[in-house]
C-alpha cells in the first residue's frame, strides 16, 4: 500500500462516482447526448480507479477477508 499514490486516488474515485451519477440523472432528465458521454466515461474511469485501489490495497483485503481460520477453530 503507496499512501501518497492513496491520497490522489481516493479523491479520485470519489469525482467519478458524483460525475457518474450527475451525468446518469443529467440523461434521464434530458436525454441529451453529452450526459450519456459524461456518464459513460466517469463510469470507466471510476472502473479503473477501482481496480488500482484494489491492488494498491490486497495486502489489507487478503489480511482483513481472506484469512484461512486454523483447524479446530
């Protein structure tokens, strides 16, 4: 786990998620086509970001979720 690479990306997925949902409600109220566009994008973005946050973080994932419990426990 980078910290310093954390502090950026957090933020990060934070600005796809609300772009994301603005630019689906933006759609569903306008059906323009420059929302979908938005919608779509931050929506990959958001995917991608999500994949390094994942990585950058496995150590504590493996540690917090994928213990292995000990025989007779």
């Amino acid at each position: 786990m980078n910290p310093k690479i954390l502090k950026i990306l957090n933020p990060i997925l934070l600005l796809t998620v609300i772009f994301t949902l603005v630019g689906l409600v933006g759609y569903n109220i306008t059906e323009l086509e420059p929302w979908r566009q938005l919608h779509f994008i931050s929506g990959a973005l958001f995917f991608l970001a999500a994949i390094l946050h994942l990585i950058l973080n496995w150590g504590w994932v493996k540690a917090s979720y994928l213990k292995r419990k000990k025989a007779g426990k």
